[in-house]
C-alpha cells in the first residue's frame, strides 16, 4: 500500500513538471525574443505597440480602478462626452488575466501587459497540448513540440499588441476537442461551457471562433464517415442540430454579458468599415478587370508569399501570417504526402484549407468572418485559424504512423528520445527566430522611457490642475502621447475630456463633436486638434494643454508642463450642467458647417438667435504651384478662424498654413477648425492662409477641397455664457458611478448636463424619478427642474443587464437540474 502510494505521489509530482516545463518553455522564448530585439523589460524599446499603446493601457488603467471599486464598469464619462462602458469592458477587457492588473501599480502597466501576455502563452501552450494528446494521443514530449508552433506560429508572434484576441487562442484547441468530442461520442456539455466561457472573455473572437468550430465539425464528421462512435451513420442535418444546442445553451449562459454587450455596440457601430453589401457593390461597380482584382482580394501576390517567411513579415504591408514552424508545416505536406493517411481525410481537410484560403484572400469571405464589415487594421484575422489547422493535420499523422507501429520508420523516430530533443530544439530555435525577424517592424519608435516620462508628466499635470480647481470641468491636449491615435490619455490619469478613440463608444456623440468641428465625420474616434473657444465653453472644456500658444486663452504658470506643452485656461468655460432654454430640447445641428452648427447649439442653449461666428473677407492672392492663398482680414476683437472640407473618399486630405503654421488637415485624426494665431486687438489683422496638396494617390485635389474662414466674436461668446452661467449646478460628483448635484432655477425649465442621453439612466430630482430628453441628437441630456433648489442625481446600468442576468439563471438553473437528474438515473 505504501508503495502503491509513493508511486501515485511520483507520479502526480512527474505529471507536474511536464506540464510545468512545458507551460515555461514559450514564456522563456518570449523573453529571449525581447532581450534579442532590445524590448522592456529586457531592453529601452516599449512593449507597448499599436492598439497597445494607443488604447489597452488607458483601458487597463482605468479597468484597475474599475477593480478598486473607484470607477463603474457600466460607465465612463471620461471620454467624448460619455459612454456605456460595458461594450468596452467585454471587448477589450473581459480576460480573467486582467485579475493581475490589482498587482501592480500605475507606473508598472506595461509590466504587467507584458506578464499577462506571458501567461497568456504558457496556457495556450498547455491547452494544445491538452488538444494534441485527447483528440489524436500524441505522445507527451510530441505534444509539446507540436503545440508550440501553434503557440508561437507568426500570427501570434504578430498579434501579442491585442492581447484580448489570446485568450480565444487559449480556448480554441478545447473547443476543438469539445467539438470531437460532439460529434463522435454525442458529448455536448463541454462544448456548451466552453463556448460560454469563449464568449464571456471576448465575444468579437468568439464569433469568428464559432463560424472555424462550424467547419471543424463538420470535418471530423466527414473523417469519421459521417458516423458517430457507435457506428450509426449521422447526417449533416442531424450533425447541425447536435452543434446547434450547445451552441443555444451557452448564449443563455453568458446572456449576462452577452445581451447588455449587444445593446452596448448597438450605441457605436462600426462607421468606418465598409459593410459586406457596399463591399460587393464596390466590386461590381469596378471599370476594369483590374480593378475587380484590387477589390476582391485583400492581398498581392507579392505580400502572400512573405507571409511563409517571417523575416519577410511587415506591419505596413498586408501580410497573412501562414508560418508555423518548420516542424509544423512539414507536417502539414506529410498529412497529404503519406500513403497511411486515409484519402477520406485528405479530401477534408483540403476542402477545409479551400475554404480558409478563400476566407483570408477573398474580401467578401473575410468580411463575413469579421462581422460582416471590412476590418481596419491587423492584416489578416482569419489567418488565426491557419495554426490549428496545420496542427489537427499534424495530430493525425502523428497517429497514423505511431499506429502502424513497427511498419514504419517514422514510429521509430518518434519513439526515439534523442530525436524528439533534437526536434525540440529545432522548433524552439526555429519559432524565437521566426519571432524576432517578425517583430523588427513591429516594436520601433516608441521607447519605454518616453511613455514613463510622459505618463509622469500627464500624472502632475492634472494634480495640479485638481489642486487648483476643485470643480467640475473637462480637459484636453491638442497632441497625443504616440502617434494619431492615442486618445484615450483621460481614462487613464482621471480627467475628463472630449478625445476617443475606441471600437466601443456612443455614436451620437462622436457624431454631434464632429459636427461642431473637432472632428472628421462618421468615425469611431475624435481626436482633440485644436482648442475652440467657443464650443470648448459651451462644453465645459475648462483647460488646454498644447504646444502652441491657445488664442484668447490664459497660461498656467504653475501647472506642469506635459512634452513641453504648457496648459491653459478658457476664460468663457462654463460647468458641465447649467440651465438651458426649451428650445434645447427640439434642437438638432444641420447647418452647413461646423460654423453655423455652433451658432445653432449656443442659439439653441440660450432661447434666441445668437451669431458666435460671421463669414470674413478672404482674399485670393499668389500662390506658387501646386497651392492655393488667402489673405484673410479678421475683424477686432474677433478671434479668426479657417476650416478645410476635404471630401471623405480622400484619405490624405491637404496641408493647411495657418500663420506660418503648417499641418496636414482633413484626414481621419485631423479635420478641424483651426484658430488662427491671436484675437485681433483694436484693429482688424490681415492673415495669410496657404493649402497645398498631399503627393499621394489617394490625395485631394486642391479644387476639391472647400475652405470656410470665420470670425468668433468673443463680445457675443461672452453674452452668452453670462448669460447661461448664472444657472450653472454645482456638482457633488461627475462620474461614471454617479452624476449628483444641486441647481437652483427661477421656474421649471431644464438643466442640461452634458453626458449623452441613452437607455440605461435612472435620474431623480429631489428624491423623484422624473422622465429626461435627449438634446442634439441625444447627445446631451436635459433633466427636467422646478422652479427653486433642486437635487438631481443619475445612475447608469448597461441595459440588457438585468434580463440577461435573469436569463442566465434561469438557463444554469436548468442545467444543474438536469445535471443532478441525470446523476440519480444514473445511479438508480
């Protein structure tokens, strides 16, 4: 007996450390990977790359508060006004591994971007394996070998910067054999939880990971000969029904995240990408053939064949990521090449690869997969799905040549010790080299001192400005910390802006800033340009950090500077709620340009006409070649100002100089009003505006391009915010928790308070729920008042919460009855 139990613990202690080893082994290779390219922690340049730096560590930031109980998961008012944060919560933030980010501090984010992605690695190592060894009984030092090209195939050497698309990669290969596990032994239970759990973490991933499980079912039924474990012959129709419970079953499970996330999305929409109908009108509206070919496939014939060569790979470039490894790969052309494979499963799985290189190379199928939109950015998606092909093709003929046993050289090699190491350290050396060629245009440019020191600096900047201000305001930068993009800096270092940028956002006030100005149309970000004193006021947008001196605006000599940009302070800026006319409440922005929009919503707000902005006098002067010029005469006491429309179908847009002030304009991150350089004193000032074109091919025209110049009549700006400030709320709180505070009003009327007005508030007033408006297209929220003190307090829940609560206890309800059913009849 003492022996039979020494044997069990060595045992258990053995299976320990192959596991463990194995769950080591690609975290070990990530970091050599960094230490060979210079990258933190093992080097200066940042770990934080394209949507890394650009959203996840402010997300991140503000999910550790979220976690500390400081900030609501439902909502954030940080950002472009406001929005319902649950869609940002389930799409970027779901991953149990976000857990660690209570672990570290602020200063330390990219640490633990670098830990969990780590993390991510040993654990899709061991579920591939876990794959590997249950579905085909790959032997355990083969399995490892065989898993890391999964683990670290080029597609996820390439993808680490978007760590919520991991933990699909964690869960695919027990999906797979929970899919096996259905189709040929009528097990459904673990593919129901699976899938749940697939969704909870990322339901973007899960979608595109059901649609592979789809075809992955219906291979291992094709393999099987379309019979099931007992030998009954199954068909398709009856495979569908068995796929399709599970599949039922797990969207009642995670309806909790699931119906609320929808909801969610609905408020944002993917404005930017191309929906599969304008996809396939763009193909057939095409002039040439050559022009159907551009349009129909996603990639040249030249960017296919690097993606096989990782030192080929380039981000700029539409590059699939096919490399897996040698070993791998090898594999995969033994599956077809090797007398033992049956032609039975070699027709699957070719019909399989036929439909996954049409998904990757054909612009409508990939579509398809990705929502039925054509995606922006991360050449290729579905070439996710390109690794654990090749590694059900190896599992296979792994099995097939260890079962024909001692027929075969190939099962001597792999029962041989010193082969499996030696093709151990192949595949190790082989995939880190793969990686580090892969990551030379990848981790560039962006060193990790610089996001510390900017990360410091930002930190001090709104300390200052809370020690200075203790009220309710919003600020914005007129730059980003990295590239065009970074526009989430808010969420981060709590402060309250109009900048965002993220695939979860509220439309309708991404819509109403862009048609103020700051912004181009019909994105899903708006990036803070320029300041504009008058809507910036209206808005609440009480401080400006820029690099250039903000025109009508005071410096801060005590606040700290951020990149060598100094803060200042709107003198017009009101709070971030006031009583409004009722005009408010019917008002909608439709003139003809950010100009007159402006003079609609502050008309709007006050109950009168009221022209902030009139048209200038724009001189037509010489220009050389290739340019356009302007002498534009601004009034005095007028703050002047130029705007250029670029049409939308040019991606460029043109360069603007504004006093000696060049930049590129009317492209995504930049279309805005641009100030010109100081307000005219007692006398009006004559400017010189220049545009000159952009040498690209997709480039506007300069006869294209419109050009608006107006004035801002600072006399009439400070009428009206006299005007609305004497009924400004003073607020006890301004968060996504809870917006509270009190207003005192002459008669009943309406506070405005600028968060956008969507499903999900509750909002009393004195201690009675009472029924708001929405304003401008709902981007602003009007709460009715009586006349005298008012208290108003609103609270935010995701709708969709609380029945898809409801329907996920109901449905894990049902299945613990079933499953405690099931368990007496069994033992009956």
């Amino acid at each position: 007996m003492g022996e039979s139990s020494e044997h069990l613990r060595s045992s258990k202690l053995g299976a320990l450390v192959f596991w463990g080893a194995w769950f080591v082994v690609p975290i070990a290779m990530l970091c050599v990977v960094a230490a060979v390219r210079g990258v933190y922690p093992f080097g200066a340049q940042s770990f934080l790359a394209e949507d890394l730096v650009f959203q996840y560590v402010d997300f991140f930031a503000w999910f550790k508060r979220v976690l500390a109980g400081r900030e609501s998961v439902f909502y954030s008012t940080a950002c472009g006004l406001g929005a319902n944060t649950w869609g940002l919560y389930s799409y970027y933030l779901a991953s149990p591994f976000n857990l660690l980010l209570l672990l570290f501090d602020q200063e330390h984010l990219t640490l633990f971007v670098f830990v969990a992605d780590a993390l991510k690695l040993g654990c899709m190592q061991l579920a591939a394996m876990f794959y590997l060894r249950r579905r085909f009984g790959v032997g355990r030092g083969w399995s490892g070998v065989l898993a890391l090209g999964y683990t670290w195939c080029l597609w996820t050497a390439t993808n680490l910067r978007n760590p919520m698309w991991l933990d699909a990669l964690i869960l695919l290969p027990l999906l797979m054999w929970a899919v096996w596990e259905l189709v040929r032994r009528g097990r459904w239970l673990p593919l129901c939880l699976l899938a749940a759990a697939d969704v909870v973490c990322c339901w973007y991933t899960a979608y595109m990971t059901v649609l592979f499980l789809i075809l992955v079912a219906i291979l291992e039924w094709w393999c099987a000969g379309c019979r099931d474990e007992s030998g009954e012959r199954v068909p398709l129709w009856r495979l569908a029904l068995k796929f399709a419970h599970p599949m039922l079953l797990a969207l009642v499970l995670c309806a909790w995240t699931f119906v609320p996330t929808v909801m969610a999305m609905l408020e944002s929409g993917g404005v930017e990408e191309t929906s599969l109908l304008g996809i396939i009108q763009s193909i057939l509206g095409a002039d040439s053939p050559l022009g159907v070919a551009m349009k129909l496939f996603t990639t040249k014939p030249g960017c296919f064949v690097r993606g096989f060569v990782p030192a080929l790979y380039d981000r700029l470039r539409p590059v699939p990521q096919f490399y897996c490894g040698v070993l791998l790969m090898g594999c995969f052309l033994g599956f077809f090449v090797s007398g033992r494979v049956p032609a039975r499963a070699k027709r699957g799985l070719g019909m399989l690869v036929a439909v996954m290189m049409a998904s990757i190379l054909l612009t409508p199928l990939q579509a398809i997969w990705c929502g039925f939109r054509a995606p922006t950015g991360f050449y290729s998606r579905v070439c996710v799905f390109v690794a654990p092909v090749l590694m059900w093709a190896a599992g296979w003929l792994w099995a097939e040549e260890v079962a024909a046993g001692g027929s075969s050289r190939l099962a001597g090699v792999l029962g041989s010790r010193m082969a499996l190491g030696a093709v151990c350290a192949l595949a190790v050396v082989d995939l880190t080299l793969g990686a580090a060629l892969a990551w030379r245009t990848l981790y560039c440019g962006y060193s990790q001192e610089y996001h510390d020191d900017y990360a410091a600096q930002a930190a001090q900047q709104v300390s200052d400005l809370k020690d200075r201000d203790d009220g309710t305001w919003r600020a914005d930068r007129t730059f980003t910390r990295a590239g065009f993009a970074a526009l989430n800096d808010e969420m981060c270092h709590e402060y309250m802006g109009l900048s965002s940028y993220s695939s979860a956002h509220n439309q309708d006030a991404l819509d109403f800033l862009s048609a103020l100005g700051y912004s181009r149309p019909r994105q899903i970000s708006v990036r803070y340009a320029q300041p504009l004193l008058a809507s910036d006021a209206l808005l609440g947008v009480r401080y400006v950090c820029s690099p250039l001196a903000a025109a009508g605006e005071r410096l801060l000599g005590d606040v700290a500077q951020v990149s060598g940009a100094g803060t200042y302070e709107n003198p017009y800026a009101l709070g971030l709620g006031y009583l409004v006319s009722g005009d408010a409440a019917d008002a909608s922005l439709d003139g003809g340009n950010p100009f007159e929009r402006q003079n609609q919503l502050a008309s709007a707000l006050v109950g009168h006409d009221v022209e902030l902005f009139r048209p200038v006098e724009a001189e037509v002067v010489e220009a050389g070649e290739g340019a356009r010029a302007w002498d534009v005469t601004v009034p005095a006491g007028c703050l002047g100002y130029a705007y250029a429309d670029v049409p939308t179908g040019y991606v460029d847009g043109v360069m603007l100089d504004v006093d000696g002030v060049s930049q590129q304009e009317g492209w995504r991150f930049q279309q805005t009003l641009r100030p010109f350089a100081q307000v005219e004193g007692e006398v009006p000032g004559v400017h010189r505006v220049i545009m000159t074109g952009i040498d690209s091919k997709v480039a506007v025209p300069l006869e294209d391009a419109s050009r608006t110049f107006y004035c801002l009549d600072l006399a009439v700006l400070q009428q009206v915010t006299s005007e609305l400030g004497g009924g400004q709320a003073t607020f006890d709180s301004f968060s996504g928790s809870d917006i509270s505070g009190t207003v005192t009003a002459d008669s009943d009327g309406w506070l405005m308070v600028s968060v956008p007005h969507e499903a999900g508030w509750t909002v009393t007033v004195n201690g009675a729920q009472v029924e708001t408006r929405g304003a401008f297209g709902n981007a602003l929220t009007l709460v009715p008042v009586t006349a005298g003190q008012n208290s108003f307090e609103m609270t935010f829940v995701s709708p969709g919460l609380v029945p898809g609560c409801a329907v996920s206890a109901v449905g894990a309800a049902g299945l613990c009855a079933w499953a405690l059913w099931r368990r007496r009849r069994s033992r009956g």
